[in-house]
C-alpha cells in the first residue's frame, strides 16, 4: 500500500487507523456516546472532549497492556491527545461508569447475555472468581485479582488485588444478607461457605469431593458416588447432605446430572492430559466422577427447585467463557494498584475489550467483501417494488 494511502493522506481517504476505529466503534452499544456525558467521564470542553478520542486513549492503556506513561506517548504520537500519564489515571477513573455501563450493555447483547428469568427475584445474584495478572517488564510483577460481579448485568461489585500467594476464598468478600453466591469449585472450603451461610447469604458452589467432604443430615459420612449412580438418564436429582465447620453441622442440598457421554469423554481426556503432564497417575473414583457435575446449595427447596440450581449454575458456566478470554487478556498489562477506582475501571475497561473481541469473532463469520457492515455507518436503503 502506498504511504499516503495509508496515512490517509489521499483526498476523501481515512487513515487505516481511523477506519478501523469506525468499525470497532460501530460494534459498541447505541448511544455509546452520550452516555460519556451523563456518566461525567466528559465533564468539559478542555482537554479529551471527544467521546471518541476518550475511549481510543483508555483502550491504549487498558486492551494494549501499555502503561500509563507509555499509553499517553503512544496517543501523542498518533495525534489522539497530548497529556501526561497523571492526567490519563484521572481519566481512567472518572471514565468507571462509563466503562461499567458500556461492559454490562455489551453483555447483554452478545450470545453470552444471560436470561432475567434465571434469577429469582428479591435476591442479589452474584458470581466470584479470580485471575493471575502478570506485569510485564524485568520489574514486572504477579499479582492476582479477585474480583465480583453482579448477575445478569455482569457489573462488578468487588475487588481485591493480593500477591499470587493469594488463595481463591470465599472469605476475602464481603456478603451481605440475601446474596446468592455462585462459584466454581476453587471455593469450595468448608470454611468459605461457613463464612457465606453466617452472613445470611447462599450458595451455588460446584463440589471439590476431595477438599469437601459431606455427611448425611445425621451425621454419618455421605458416599458420592454410590449416590450419583442412582441417576438415570439426563433426569436431575438431589439429595439432603451437611458438612461440618467448627463443630456445626450445616444443612446443603446436593445437586447432579449426569453428563452424556460425549461431554463426560471430553472431560477424562482432559483430566488424563493434566495428569500425565503432571507424571500422576488417576484414581478410579476421580475418572467416575468426571461422568456427573454435582452442585452444592443452601438455597431452601421451595424456594428452587432441583433444576434451577443447576441451572444457576449452568449460568454461572456460561459466563466462564468470558472469564476465560478476560483472564487470557488481563496477564498483560499494568494493573493501577493505588486506589480502588482506577482499578476498578481498569477491570470494567477489560470487560469492554473481552466483549469488543466477541462481536468482532462474531462479525468475522459473515464476511463482506468491502470490509465493513453498513448497517453500522448507514440506513439500509428501502427496496420498493414496482406496480
């Protein structure tokens, strides 16, 4: 490609760059715009007063992995915004909202939305977990974040950033009355979800057999497996069980499925590849179990039934797939670990990245031989057919 085509120099020509902002801009939620304004992360006329230019600058730092210092060069050097690295932290903590708010309207338009009707009403849905940030850099430092979001607006409600000595934990969150807690098996201690069930919440928490184990309500030691051979079919069932944390019993349902065959195959191949990359040999009962997924509640019986635990936490599932791509994306970068704004907004502005990349792979399976969807840029012009 010649120079000034590329730098957009030719008449009625953008840059390469500025025409695939365009279309990364035509991915992002109606009234994108606006909503800078009245989320106050565009206060005045002075300085970043472009909607635009704002969100490409914070992208700079946040999806590129730069820091702040090098983020406000490289916008410098590409004429977007002259301001120190200062100015850019303040920006990116007076954008928090706008990039909440932004993250949670993608989610609910990608194929990852999760749908109102599986929440209950009158509850706070809220699913934990936690990811390692690797800085880059000989200076470079490893820091994991434990973060919680809100359900179904994926809105996160906490963080806390710790060395990676940091263990995934229920007791690092604050839990307030009537929360419902969904998390994977990572978290299933007795000690965690004792520290959930004291503060009046509930849990929706896969079972870790090996860290986790359970009784009958009477006290005698609960067999898994012996239960979960009793399911028949893709029917679920569940079954009354208890665990035991300083000397209290604590009542829980045990809910399971069993996997089809195809799902439960997939599972074992990946167990037997982690354990021979380790040089461990599986256990019988440890393949066996790979046939079923087995959910831990204190959610009461009348108040949802056996399949909707399951389905909370097929929920909780779905969303992974984010989490995934969002841990994949979040090792690289400078984390602000000074206050819990800009940490925050680092967070939501990742979120925006993870979603931003699912409709641009979306997008890519209807290609169109001139590059672009004018849906996004125009009208669709209407067909009128003759008398």
């Amino acid at each position: 490609m010649p120079p000034a085509a590329a730098s957009g120099t030719l008449t009625g020509m953008p840059s390469i760059i500025d025409e695939e902002w365009a279309v990364l801009a035509g991915l992002l939620p109606e009234g994108w715009r606006e909503l800078a304004r009245e989320t106050a992360a565009i206060r005045r006329a002075r300085g970043i007063a472009d909607p635009d230019v704002l969100l490409r600058v914070l992208l700079l730092h946040v999806a590129s992995g730069l820091s702040l210092r090098s983020a406000a060069a490289r916008a410098s050097e590409l004429g977007l915004a002259h301001l120190s690295d200062v100015a850019l932290l303040k920006r990116l903590r007076t954008s928090e909202a706008w990039l909440r708010t932004l993250a949670a309207r993608m989610f609910s338009q990608t194929r990852f939305g999760l749908r109102a009707e599986t929440f209950p009403s009158g509850r706070r849905f809220r699913a934990f977990d936690a990811t390692t940030v690797e800085e880059p850099g000989a200076t470079g430092t490893d820091w994991r974040v434990h973060f919680g979001l809100s359900l179904p607006d994926l809105r996160c409600d906490f963080y806390e950033v710790t060395d990676v000595t940091g263990g995934e934990t229920f007791t690092r969150f604050p839990v307030a009355p009537g929360d419902v807690i969904l998390a994977d098996r990572g978290y299933a201690h007795r000690r965690g979800v004792a520290h959930v069930l004291a503060a009046g919440a509930d849990v929706v928490v896969r079972l870790n057999s090996t860290s986790f184990p359970l009784t009958t309500p009477t006290g005698q030691p609960f067999d898994l497996l012996a239960h979960l051979r009793r399911l028949r079919g893709t029917a679920p069932r569940e079954w009354p069980v208890a665990f035991v944390h300083d000397q209290h019993r604590h009542p829980l349902r045990l809910c399971g499925v069993r996997k089809t065959r195809l799902a439960a195959d997939r599972t074992k191949t990946k167990l037997t590849r982690e354990a021979t990359k380790k040089g461990r040999r599986l256990r019988a009962r440890t393949l066996e179990a790979a046939e079923y997924v087995f959910v831990l509640t204190s959610l009461p019986g009348p108040d949802i039934a056996t399949a909707g635990v399951l389905e909370l936490y097929r929920a909780r599932w779905q969303i992974e797939l984010v989490f995934k791509r969002m841990k994949s994306l979040m090792r690289l970068g400078h984390l602000p670990k000074r206050t819990d704004v800009s940490s925050r907004a680092w967070l939501e502005g990742k979120f925006l990245t993870v979603l931003l990349i699912e409709r641009l792979l979306e997008g890519a399976k209807f290609f169109s031989p001139w590059g672009h969807d004018l849906a996004l840029s125009q009208p669709l012009a209407r067909v009128h057919r003759r008398a």
